[in-house]
C-alpha cells in the first residue's frame, strides 16, 4: 500500500501516522491508497481507522466492478472506470467521501489520478462546491475523457477493417472482429453505469454528501459526455455487425469471380478438348477420309475456331467478359 | 470571429464597441457570432462580457456537440445541428438568451440563420412569443427542415442501389451500403437528441426563459418533425439491412447460376470425351474392329447421338434447361 | 376545392355563401373539403373565416402527415390515416373540431368519408356523445378498419412468397421482398402514432372538446384495434427476415446439389478418361502387349468397369445416391 | 346456440325460459353459451336481456380477438385465449361478468370450460372471493395451463429439428421452421396482452367488480404463469434464429466437404490425364523414342506413380486427407 | 422429507416433534426440508401446521420456478435459484419467512444452504437485520455467488470456439453453439427475475418482514450483483452470434480457397491436355509434319511451356499465388 495525503495545498506520501493525524483534524485532505500489491492493507485501514462499512470495504478490495454509487450512513462510496484498452487495470478508482474528506483507492499507476492533482486547485468548480465533490467531479472527469481518444481511434479502425475487407477478405479479420466487439462491449460495461450514474446525481435523485446545485452542472456535463460515448459504443456495435456482413458478402462475390474464371475455361477447353478427341479416334474410315492436308486446315483448325467463335459468341452474350478478375 | 447584430430591424457587421452598447442597453438583440477561424476570442467575449458560465462558453468553443439545451442560472445554452451530409460543420449552432438578448455561434457560411434573418420580422410567432424564443425558434426549425431534402435523397438512394443490386451486384456497393449506414448514424445522433429536447421543451418540463403557452405549440411542431426523421432514419436503417441481405442472395443466385452452366457443360463433354477417348485406344482388337467406315457413322457418331440425347433428357428432367443465364 | 356540407341530417354541396351561414348558426354542421387541386383556397377558408391557428393551417395543406392530435385555443386538430396500398393519398384526412362543428380536409376521392356520412345517424356512439366527436370517431373507425383487408392480403403473400422460394428461389422474389418490407414500413408508420393517440384520448390523458366518458369507450375499442393492427405489423415484419433467410437457404442448398451431381460426373469420367489414355499412349511396349482381343475386353473394358463399380461404391458409402436432383 | 346454466350447484341445458328466471333473481349464477353456429342469436340474447353495451356485445360476436379487459358500467368484459395448436378457435373464451352473474361465450366444444364446471365448487378461491371472480379465475387458469404442454413440445420440436439439421440438411426443414415461427407469433399475440392483463388485475390498476385482495393473489399467481410463458416464447423465438443460421452454416459446410472431394479428383486426374496424353501424341520423335519396353515402365508408369506422390504429398500437407466426407 | 433445524446456535435433524416444538415456542428458528422424494409431506407440513397460504405452498411442491417474491398475509415467501450447469436442479430453494422464523425448501444436496449454515452466525449483517432476514439473504447470496465461476467458464469456452472456428469450422462447433444459447437462455431466466426482485427489494419497494434500513445495503449489494451478471449474460449471447457469424464467413472463405486451387489446376491442366489432344489428332497433314525431331522439341515441349508461361503470368496478375492454402 502507497498512501498519498493531499491536504492544504501540499501532497506528499503519508505515513500512517500522517493518515491518522489527518483523520483527527477537522480539515479537508484527500488520501489516495495505491492498493497495488492488494495485500489487505487498505481494507484493514479503511475499516478500522475510517470505519466504513464493511460491504464497501469488501468492493473497494477487489477491482474489475461494475461502476457505482452507494449511500450510507455518513458517506458515499463509488466506483468509476476509465477506458483501458491494454487491461491493466489501471483505469479503475474507488472513491469514499464524507463531509470532510475524500479517499481514492486504485492499483499501480493511474494518469488520471495525477491529472486531478494538478487540476484540483485552480478549477472553477471549486468555487461552487465543497473540495471533496471538487475531487470526485475531477477524477470522474479525466477517467471519461480518457475513453475519447480510445473510441476515435476505433472509429478508424473500423472504417481500415472495412476496407482492408474490400481490399481482399481474410480470416484474420474475423478474429480481430471478435476482438474488437469484445472490447467494444467492456467499454460498454464501464460506459452505461457511469451514464445512469451521472444523470441520478445531476438531477439530484441520488442523494451525495457536499453535492451544490452549482456542482450539479458540472455532473451534468459528465452526463453528456457519458451519454455521447454510450451512442458511439452503441454505433460501433452496430457498423461492426456491417463489418461481418460485407466480409461474408464480398467472400461469396470472389467465389463467383473465381467460378466464372473456372466456368469459362471449362467452357472453353471441354468442348476443344472433345473435338481433338474426336479426331484422335482409330476408326479406319476417320483415318482415311482426314488424310488430306486441306481437312487438317479445314476440319481439324476450323471446327476448333468455330467452337472459339460460338463460345465468344456465347460468353458476350451473357456478359461473362470484361467483368472483375479478382 | 465575425459577430453580426440584429438589432431594432437592422442587421449590421458588429464591432466589439457595437456588442457593449448592446449589452449596456435594455433592448432586445441577436448577435450572430461567426467562429470560423476558433481563435478563442468567441469565449474570450462570452465569458468576460456576457457572463456566460465557464462550461457553457468552454461546449461553444468545441464543436460536434451533442444537440443537448442546459439551463443556467439567468440563461439557456443550446446546442442544434442540421443536416450536414459534407461533414463541412456548417449545420451546427450554439444558443444563449437570456431575459433580453440571444447569442448564436456558428462556424463558417451557415445558411439556416440567412434564412431566419429574413423570417425573423414577419414570422407569426412574433405575436405570441418574446423575440429571443422567436430566434431560437426560427435556428432551429432552420436546422431541422434541412433534414427533409437529405432524408429524401436518401430513400432515393435505398431504392437505387436495390436496384442496382438485383442488376448485378458489386463489391463497390457494400462499401456504399457501408458508407450510408454510417451516415445515417451521423444524422441518428443529431435527430434523436433534438427530438428528446423538443419534447421536453413543448410539454413545458424543461423550464425556458421566455416561453409562453402559445410559444409552445411551434416547439410542438418541431417536436413532431423530430419525431418523422428519426422515424425514417430508422426505417432506412432497417432498409440497408434489407439491402444488405439482397445482396448476399443475389451474388449466391449468381453463383448459382454459374454453377448450373458449369455442371451443364461438364455433364456434356465429360463423357463424350470419354467415349472419344474409349475409340482412341490402341487395343489392336478395338483397331481392327472399328475398321469398316459403318463403324465410324454407327458407333462413332452414334453413341456420342445417344450420349447428348439421354443427357437432354436428363436436363430436361432437372428443369436445368431455360433458366436464367447471367 | 370541392366542399361539402352536412347539417341538419342533409348533405349538400356548399357555395361559400352555404359556409359561412353555417358558421354564423349555432347549430352543429360537418364540412368536408375536398383539397384534390391544393390550390391554396382550403388554407384561406381555414384561416380567415374559420380562424384556425396558423400551425395547423399550416399542416392541413401539407399531405403525407405523420397522425398526430394537436390542441389549441378553442379547437382541436387531427391528422388520421387509413391504408393507402396504391399510395394514392386518399386514404389521408384531416380534422379541425369545436364545441359546434367539425371541418375535414382530405384530398380526392376518399371512400371513407361516404361510409362516414352512411353511417353518423343512426350510429349508437351519437347516443353518449356530441356529433363532432361521433364524426371524429366514425372517421378515425372507417380509416382503421381500411388496414385490415390490407393486411390480411398481405399475410396471404407472405405465405405464398414462402412457398414459392421454397418452390424455386429467384431475384425477382428478393425485390418483391424489399417492396413488401418497404410498405410494411409504411402502414407502421401511420399505425403507431395512430394507436399512442387512441390510448391518450381513451384514457382522457390528450383533453379533446366535447369528449365524454360513454365516448372513450369507442376510442378504446379503436384503439385495441390499432393494437393489434401494430402487434401484426410487427409479426409480418419478422416474417420478412425468415423468409429472407429462407431465400439465402435455398439458395445455398440448390447450390449443394448442383455441385454435388458435378463431383459425381467428375468423379466418375475423370478416372475413366485417364484409363482410356492411359491405354491411347503410344508406348510401343503397350501397343504391342494390348494387341490379342481377350486385352480389349479384360484390361479395356475390364477396368472401366472395375473403376465404375468402386466408384458405385464409394458414392454409396457417402451417401451421394438417391439425393435430391433439383 | 347452445345455454349451459349453472346454478346452486347444478348445471343444466338452458332455454331461453330458465335464463331469464335466472336473471330476473337475485342468485349467483354463471351462463355459458355455445356461439358455434354464430347465428347471431348470442348477440341478440346479450343485447335486449342482458343489456350489454353494444360495444362488448359486438366483440363477443366475433372470435379472434386479442385477450383484452374492458370496464363498462355496471359489466366486466374480458376476452381470454388458451393454446390453440391447431387454429380450431376453440382455445377463446369472452367473459361478462357483474355483482350478481358471469356470462361466457365460446365456439364448439371447448374443454377448458368443463374444467372450470369440475374445479369451481371445491377451488379455494372461493372462500376469498365472490363466485364470479372464482368462474373468471378459473377460465383464465384452464386456458393459462393450456399453454404449458404445447410450449412443453415445442421445446422438443426445436431440439429434435437442429439435430435433424445437423445430421442432414434439407429444404423442408426451412418450411418447418418458418411454420414454427409463425405458430410462435400466434402463441405470443395470445399469452402477452393476458400478462399485462393480470398485471394490472393483480394490483388492483384495473378496476374490476367483486374483486378482493385475497382473490389478488390467484390473479397474481396466473400473472407469473404468463411472465413464464411469455419468456419462453422469446426464448424459443431466438432459438429458431440460431436453428436457421445453423441451417444456412451446416449447408455451407457441405458444400465445402463437397468441393474438396472435387477437387481432389481433378487435381489427382487432370495432371495425369495430361501425362498420358502426352505420351499419345503423335510425334514421331516421341513414337520413336518410347519404342523400348523399358520406356513405358520408366516413362509411362514411372512418371504417373511420381505424380501421385506428389500430389499425395501436396494434399497431406494442406490437410485435405481424412476430413469429413459427407 | 429430511427437516433440519436450526436453532440457538444449533443444527441438528428434526423429527414432527422438534418441529411443533419450535413452532410452539417464540424463538427464532430455520428449518430447512430437503423435498428430494416429492412425496407430498413437505406440503403437508406446510399447510397444516405452518397454515402457509395454498398457492405459496402449492408453488413449493414444485422446481424449475421462476424467481419471484410474493407478499402474503403474515408471510412472504420467495423463490430463488443459483447456476445449474448440469441441471440436478440442486440450485433452487423456496424460502418462506415470517416474523419468527424461516423455512427453506429444496431438493436433493444443496451446497449453498451448507454455506449459509456456516456463515450465518457470524456474518456482520446480523448486527442491522432480523435473523430471518440473515438467513434469506446469505442463501441468495450463496445462489447469485455460484453464477460467477459458471459465467467465467463460459467466456473462456466462447474465446476457445471462437479460436477453434478459426483454426478449422467443423459441424460439431455449430451443435455446441447451440447449446451454449440455450444454457445462456437458461441462466438469464433465473438470473432476471431475481435482479428485479432485488431492486425492489434494496429500494423498499417491496415490503418484506423484518426488513431494515441497515439490511437493504445488503439487498442492494446483491442487485448489484446481479446487475453484472445479466449484463454478462447479454453480452455472451451477443458474442455467440458473432462466433456463429464467424463460423459462416470462415466456412465459406475456405470456399473460396478450395476452390481457387481447383480453377488453377483445371486452368493449369486444361489447356495443357487440349494441346496433347491436339498433336494427337489422326490427320495425315499433322502426322506428317510432326515428324522431324525438332518439330517434338519445339511444337510438342514448346508449346506446352508457352502455355504454362502464359498462365503464370495470368495467376501472377490476378494475384492467385501465394495465397493460403488451407
């Protein structure tokens, strides 16, 4: 456990002695648990020197939750994700506030969390509500920013599949369609929750300690932004599902230049083939009456080149020439 | 930044002195502010001369919002988009009013607001609303009729591509069908907010400034527009899918058809080459006996006779005879 | 513009003299306005003797209107629609109602409006509510049940579509099946919002002058109506994807058995050629041993006729006999 | 028509005689007719003796109903449906219920009723309410139950039909398909407008006469019997999907065995093919220098056996050896 | 019948007798019967000692429930099943509960009531709820809790056909597709329900005896739970049907690849075989012009790499080789 003590404008890595001495105090502080060795410290602090309730402490244990808010007795617990493509983990924070003070827990690095420190003291949300909602609005904020960039890249990523499937359809494709869904579905998971969460607390039906009408806009612009990411997510989904269709769609369309190709060949070279054949029989009276030079040129070349013609003929007809060769 | 006033009947080029006198005064105006060159001075104004609320003017300086109207403390902020099939940007404005004036900002030629400035004087909702309502009003319905001809060109296109489909389907029209349906995306995220805000703005629940009873039944009006396009968007999604799937059937009805040529012709040649080749062996029995010239008429010409006539009859059985050939 | 009156239990056609005697009487009347020209004179009349609101107005002279009901100062708007499988407009009309009178708009001949005016007298609803509202409710009853033939013809089609794919899978079906969804699309498109506005008007919800409680009744009834009418569109809508997958199943299953006679006359010529080649190659060391007559019949037709029956064999043993040879 | 009357615990045939007696007293009684002629004799019954509103009475003449409950003043009227595999009408009961008698109307002969006749005196309901609710209760439960069996087999009908598919895929399995979904559809108009029907039966939304809070609980039991089937019914909806696309990917994956073993023999004879004709080709260079017998061991075997070697080394390593060949 | 009491801290088997005892006496007790034989005790203790209401008691006489709660006078009584993968239908328990004890019923072994038995004395939600309430809530959550390992399994085995369909589609894939829909449907019918069940439950929506304020952060855990776990269920059954789609598109791309082999080899042999037919034409002219050595060297050989030249460079540009050969 690597704690992190935030309070009157200084932040420096606290000792338990500093968490206790803060926890005494009456000011406010924000303490940030990295609990990346998730070695039960964090539980045992949180239990017994903060005294959350013990189902809060068991879900700010385990990581992987679904995003959250609970109300008890005395504060507030929720659990909010940011986007996190590589499945570090490192995208998850569980905040506890009271009316004096704000407690972040996550595992191992979190950007987003030193964003939040350097944003906390000069953003304009401070001036309409208290620092623990500052905190919470702050961190909540840069883990849904963080999704923007994911998305857009897998907007483009799509539009590439798509073509590279025109281009010419593979099986790799298939799996990185799978892939891409499956993720598209995590993010959804983190995505709606927060959406649902944001719009109970911007329109105040949920009920949070240090919340201001003032603070309610700003929750209400994470709404926004929440609903905005959960359309796309549900755009992706839905143009993924296009994806396959044109991968299964231009599959069968090569299959049939292909067949053509072999259609027109076997064609061609069956019926010339027959001829030749004909021509290669041991009847006598075949072999008599082709003796002369002029039947060579005449039967043997001429009846080929009429089959070529006839088949020429027939292939214009049914528009089998000129057509895609891929 | 352009700014354009309206003030008084008159439209004029607006300097920074013209907007303060406006502002200083009790008079109701319109401010156009063109953001084309997003060189920050548009927030710059809104919020240190207007007063604007640091996350509205920050949402008026991004563009491709979510259509989305938020009230504030002495003032509205909504975001509306058009029609906007380019993706040039030139069908999205922002609005503020308040009790005396409204603000529009827009990027680059919008000819929706040209439109509401010639409409603005004389439209009959001047009678029953105050004049920012009648602005706002005017903006929007601007933006929302743009969607009528897009939308129409588009079923258009629905019915041409089937068509084309059924002619001769190609790999260029999956990625046609693929481009349409992301943009009937593009237009889904801009209608159904739009809807969602008419809906609520006309039923009285959103509370605006300025909005009168009689005010409403126009906002009802858009309501109920919203409420066809996105109707339609719907029903030219559910139509690509359709499309879609026509395009499968048919190229598998195409290979079909090749295929039937292809065993046609096989079934054919492949046992008249058979018995050509039989009659080439150099049994020396076989050479003897198929001496005679009777042999050659007989044997030779006659069993391939009886082939392709027992094989007519086989493919007249099957029904493979007069079927489509392309 | 062809107008025409109904008052008093008569029904003539009225001069403009004839209207606005009506209008100035305090007794009810019906007017029915036929706007087959659309030449502008049903929107004068409305609005300047009539003095509806200009929205309204407005609306009334657009056709192709979503159903809606609208309710202004004084009077109440509806737009109402029946089946229009020919797409000819007709089946499209528009009501304007008061505590005194009714005014209907429509275009052409509208064969509903006569088994309106059959049927308004002796009409048991006349006995719980005002005549405005009998007309509205005759109307809305006559339009309704114009969609049940429609789409009883239409399950019939689905079926026989069904059939005839399973019969013989053609392109031409693939367009009638984007036509039929196309349509389908259509009728949904007047029923839904048709059906909403029954259960708002039934259940007193939409406030619409001169109803009564003996009158929700009817509405009720229309609106189980316009409940299954929409249950049903839906059914046939899914029905439509079956018989698309039908169609692609078909498809892919004709194509087996084609493909599968081709392997068999593959299979079976191809060994048999070689052999005959083998035995046509110029090898002197085979011409000479092939030359006594018992050769030609044990080692010439001896092993065609083995590799015929190992080929029986092995057909059978994969079950390649006896199929279906469509 | 046919009158069943039961009262005080008896049940007879009724003439028109002894329906009145009963009306005209005071006594519980419940009414059951028999409209299987549809002579219209039902309609006129309930009309001038019964005095039901011309609306229930209407819709009690014709069957097919959607399951629907209407409160008029001084009647309930309620249509209730039962499993009805076989389309023979006989699964629909209408109810008209008051303080003091209940009337049912069905067609033919109708097994649920003689249920209902066996259970009403010693059901428990009826000491928690009044007779009338015990009849109601007790129709709707025998037609509720109906359901379970028919879903019961249909569950088995979907297994044993995608095991069919697997095993062999054939065209009539898409009719089947195609008929279970529409059978499904029919089940579903039946079974969801009766959930929401005993929804709001059971908690007292809908107003219906000589309902009691212990009676609820019977009405709420039904209600879960139908939330039960209707998630069954979309269960098994989806089921069908998968059964069709597994048609659709079985039948493609034959054509796929098919193809291969096609094209195995061509490239196993092709190739070969060619060799011999080589070697029969008329060159004299060729005639003369395969003279020694030596040459057609060598030559003509040598070079076939090489080439079966190698082809059979060329499908070992594209694993075309020992697949699937059905 | 097996009864197992417990009570004061102990467990022990119960005869009739400790059974009325309990019941005579005002402590709280649990008393769990195992209905594994159905031999009609159970309900037969239940009705006539317990006097629990017909339905609810009816409804335990039989499994395959659906989850649900209902409210009855004096008693509630709740159905609630855990993850049943191998459907031994050990994983339902049917609990009635009053305001002094509870009764569990269930059949066969049920690991999750062995479970509660250990946990239920020292659970921290014994400090805020009844006792009752304990022992229903460690028994849900007992249930809910063996979801988990299911559901994890179940991602691993579609990530494992997903791979398996792209290394090589086999029918047997399609069967366990299948399959695992069908045990997905299984799982959301019991999962659904009981999130519902426990929203309303955690929000006091449902009244529940001796439930607290204390208890419902308990409930609300368990919803939250839940949540995840339908949420898990939806997203699987969306990956099947990507999976299924992944099947068709691979099946038919390795079409595609045979298929190409076989147009190559019959474009390759075709021609090939056409020009050693044609040089082993009978006609005197070729024969005697065929004679020289040279004309074997250059018309014969010459030809024929003429021929496979040309195709090369036909294959080159159409980019057929080098492509996957499987």
């Amino acid at each position: 456990m690597k704690a992190t003590l935030t309070q009157g404008g200084q932040t420096f890595e606290a000792t338990n002695r500093d968490i206790l001495d803060a926890l005494a105090g009456k000011n406010f502080f924000w303490l940030d648990l990295d609990d990346g060795e998730a070695d039960g410290m964090v539980g045992e602090l949180l239990t017994n020197h903060f005294g959350f309730h013990p189902l809060a402490v068991q879900a700010a244990e385990r990581f992987s939750q679904r995003p959250r808010i609970d109300d008890y007795d005395g504060f507030s617990y929720m659990v909010t994700r940011g986007a996190d493509p590589e499945r570090t983990g490192q995208a998850e924070v569980h905040c506890f506030w009271t009316d004096t003070y704000v407690v972040t827990v996550h595992r191992g690095e979190c950007p987003a969390l030193q964003h939040v420190r350097e944003r906390m003291g000069r953003h304009r949300a401070a001036e309409v509500a208290s620092p623990q909602i500052v905190v919470v609005y702050l961190v909540v904020d840069a883990l849904v920013e963080s999704f923007f960039p994911v998305l857009s890249e897998f907007d483009d990523r799509i539009d590439a599949l798509e073509d590279d499937i025109l281009a010419a359809p593979t099986e790799a494709q298939l799996g990185v369609l799978f892939e891409m869904k499956r993720s598209l579905m995590e993010m959804r998971k983190a995505i709606t929750p927060q959406r649902d969460m944001m719009a109970s607390i911007s329109s105040r039906s949920t009920d949070v300690p240090g919340m201001t009408d003032g603070a309610a806009h700003y929750f209400r612009d994470l709404y926004d932004h929440l609903i905005r990411l959960a359309d796309q997510v549900d755009s992706y989904r839905d143009l993924l599902g296009s994806v396959m269709d044109t991968h299964l769609s231009t599959v069968s369309n090569r299959l049939n230049v292909v067949m053509k190709q072999l259609a027109i060949i076997a064609t061609v070279f069956l019926p010339l083939s027959w001829l030749t054949g004909f021509f290669g029989q041991n009847f006598s009276f075949l072999v008599t009456h082709i003796a002369p030079a002029w039947t060579f040129f005449v039967v043997g070349i001429g009846t080929e080149l009429v089959a070529v013609a006839l088949l020429f003929m027939l292939f214009k007809r049914r528009g089998w020439l000129g057509g895609p060769t891929v």
